[in-house]
C-alpha cells in the first residue's frame, strides 16, 4: 500500500510485474491522480482534510491496510514536514506553522545556498521574517516564493556519497559530516562522521542506495540527511553532480 507521486507509480509497475496485488490511498484532493488509477485498488483516507494532514492521517491508513489484508506499506524516504509546494502569501505559512508548531524554517524555493533562509521561533516574528525571506529570495534569484518546513534544532548533517552506473548498480561511498555551517554554508567537511552510531550509520547509507536505485540513478551524487538528537533522521535532498566535497570522500577511499 502507498500513496501518491512517480514512486508510487514505479512501485505499482514493480509490483504488477511480479504478480503482487497493490491497494493505493489517496486524499480528496488527489482523486484524478495517476497513482490511483495504477493501482488494482485504491481507498480515500483522511476526508475533510488538506492533502498533506490526510496521507499522514495514520488510524485511516491503518484502517484500510487491515480491511484489505495489506501485508506491507510502503513507507518511502522520512522527509521534514513541509508544505507540499511553494507559498508566496503570509497567511498560507501562518496556517503551515499554527499546524505544526514553531519553530519553522523559510527557504527560497528557487535558490539555494543560504539566501533566503530565516528560522522563526514564534507566531509574532513570521510576518517580519517571511517578507524578509521573501525580498532576499526575490533579489537573489528573481523569486520570492518560500517553502516553509518545521525546523529541526541542532540537527547533523550528513550527506552519504553514491555513484551509480547504467547496469543498475549502485554503491555507497560512506558518509560525510558536514554540520559545521555559517549562515547555512557548509564550513567544514568531515568524513567519516564522528560518533554515529553504527546502526544509524548503516541505515543512512543502506536508504541512500535505495533511493539512487529506485530512479536508475547513473552518475556520481550524494544524498543528504539531517539527523536530530534523538537519532531520528530525514532525507533533505539528492546533489546530482560530483561535488567539491567528493575529494574529502577520496581521502578516506583510495
């Protein structure tokens, strides 16, 4: 069972080819979506609900895996909460925020490297914050629209290096630790990281495999993750390229 978006739709294919049945949930919103209709059956979750409070609404998802005899649910790579597309009006990041809890992170959603990127830790400092997210945003990259995402205090950052080729394989490069940052930039970059532990270290590398073989990835690349104090962990974003950090990689591989 799974819901909506191209894994879904890869996973369904997958499952057809191998003579597996598959059941889809899918919310009000989605009901013309592909994935429904590639699915041998498909159920509503969450009515009455936005798209992102109705695929996370967990007793109707159980409640449709129990009633069709679902024997696994795929659950996909753990993401930070976040809205599910771009905003560029205040009032639809104070509904995001008053739903998940402060404190929440802004970020440009047509740029990158730091610039417009501001922390708000409570209700009285959004408005400030997100016209002034939005005006960096704008000037750096001709953009104002913002994502808004629940903000992780303290997080490690650790990006795992893969390289893929076009036979399908893929392998891992262990991991990097780049949690040393200013102003959202990556300061120091050490590999591998310290004091993981070997569980989770394991689990980073084995989910970032996973996600380059799912998409036939054929490159090298590197997948990054924020992992909190607790140990929990969220995937943030796949680097499609060889970036300048590969050579630290190179320092602990050759």
């Amino acid at each position: 069972m799974i819901h909506r978006g191209e894994i879904a739709i890869r996973v369904f294919r997958a499952c057809t080819e191998l003579g597996i049945r598959t059941v889809a949930v899918y919310s009000e919103q989605d009901t013309g979506q592909m994935h429904r209709q590639k699915a041998d059956e498909a159920y509503l979750v969450g009515r009455g609900l936005p798209p992102v409070q109705a695929y996370l609404h967990i007793p109707d998802i159980i409640r449709v895996a129990q009633e069709n005899e679902v024997d696994a649910i795929h659950p996909g790579v753990p993401v930070v909460p976040g809205t599910p597309s771009p905003v560029s009006a205040l009032a639809e990041a104070q509904e995001f925020a008053a739903r998940v809890g402060f404190p929440v992170i802004l970020k440009a959603a047509h740029g990158g490297g730091g610039r417009g990127m501001r922390v708000v830790r409570a209700p009285q400092e959004l408005e400030e914050n997100f016209s002034r997210a939005t005006s960096e945003a704008l000037a750096a990259f001709g953009n104002g629209d913002l994502f808004v995402e629940k903000f992780i205090e303290r997080p490690r950052h650790i990006e795992v290096q893969i390289l893929g080729d076009s036979h399908g394989n893929v392998v891992h490069l262990y991991e990097r630790d780049c949690s040393v940052q200013r102003r959202h930039q990556k300061v120091v970059e050490i590999a591998p990281a310290a004091r993981l532990r070997p569980e989770l270290r394991a689990r980073l590398a084995d989910d970032a495999v996973r996600l380059a073989r799912q998409v036939g990835y054929e490159n090298a690349g590197t997948v990054e993750f924020l992992v909190d104090q607790s140990g929990d962990y969220y995937f943030i974003e796949v680097n499609s390229r060889l970036q300048v950090e590969h050579t630290v990689t190179e320092e602990i591989t050759e």
